[in-house]
C-alpha cells in the first residue's frame, strides 16, 4: 500500500482517572466503521503512556476523551511530551465535557480540535479524514 492510500492510525485515550468510557468507545467505533484504523488504550491512562502507545503504534492522531474536568492538565501534556519525543505531527483532539471558556487555550497549547457533547460522530469522522492524512 503506498503511503497516500494506508489508512489513518488513530490511538484512542481515557486519561487520567476517569472511568466513563462509553463515549471514547463511539468515537472508536465510528471511526473504525469509516475505515480509520483505532487502537483504543482503555482506561486510566497516563499522558506517557499515550503518547508511547501513539509512538509505538506510528498514529497519525491522538483522540482524548475527558469527563473528569483534568483537560487543561492532560491535554497540554499529552502535546508537550510528543514534542520531546519528536513527535508533535501526530495531531491531539479532544473531547468531553470541556467548558467553552477552557477551548480556546487548549487549542493554543497545541490541541487541534475540540468535540463537545453533543458532536455528530460523523463530524469526528470528517475532521479525522480532513486533518491527519
């Protein structure tokens, strides 16, 4: 398969200790329906071992899921360590509950997108296909 027909790698992540992963788990699957390739890492996950995971599995994008109110914590670290490890063109998106006031600086650290409840899954799905090719 040449490169521009592989299909788009995505790591699918519970940070932190939330334990609500039913909406990680659509997202996963409707990306999977629409042919994205998704490792899903489960629950309880550290920031370093997302991006090792993200690394390992050579993704093209991160996706978050955060209930927890931990996203102005998590998701900058999630960006900061793919930068070290050299790695900041795999994309980070983020969703959950994410209040409107805290959108803005996550996109300013380096998250490329933000779905709030509420997001059509298909929505998710265009924006993976527009953006990590």
């Amino acid at each position: 398969m040449s490169e521009n027909t592989a299909p788009i790698r995505v790591v699918i992540a519970k940070p932190g200790l939330d334990g609500h992963d039913r909406g990680a788990k659509v997202v996963a699957r409707a990306l999977r329906d629409a042919g994205v390739e998704v490792v899903y890492t489960g629950l309880h996950q550290m920031p370093e071992q997302i991006v090792a995971t993200a690394i390992q599995e050579d993704a093209d994008g991160i996706g978050m899921s955060i209930l927890s109110g931990a996203h102005m914590t998590l998701c900058p670290r999630v960006v900061e360590l793919l930068k070290e490890k050299d790695a900041a063109d795999i994309k980070v998106f983020v969703g959950g509950i994410i209040p409107d006031a805290d959108i803005q600086a996550l996109r300013e650290a380096g998250i490329a997108a933000v779905f709030t409840p509420g997001t059509p899954t298909q929505a998710i799905v265009d924006w993976a296909y527009a953006n990590l090719r």
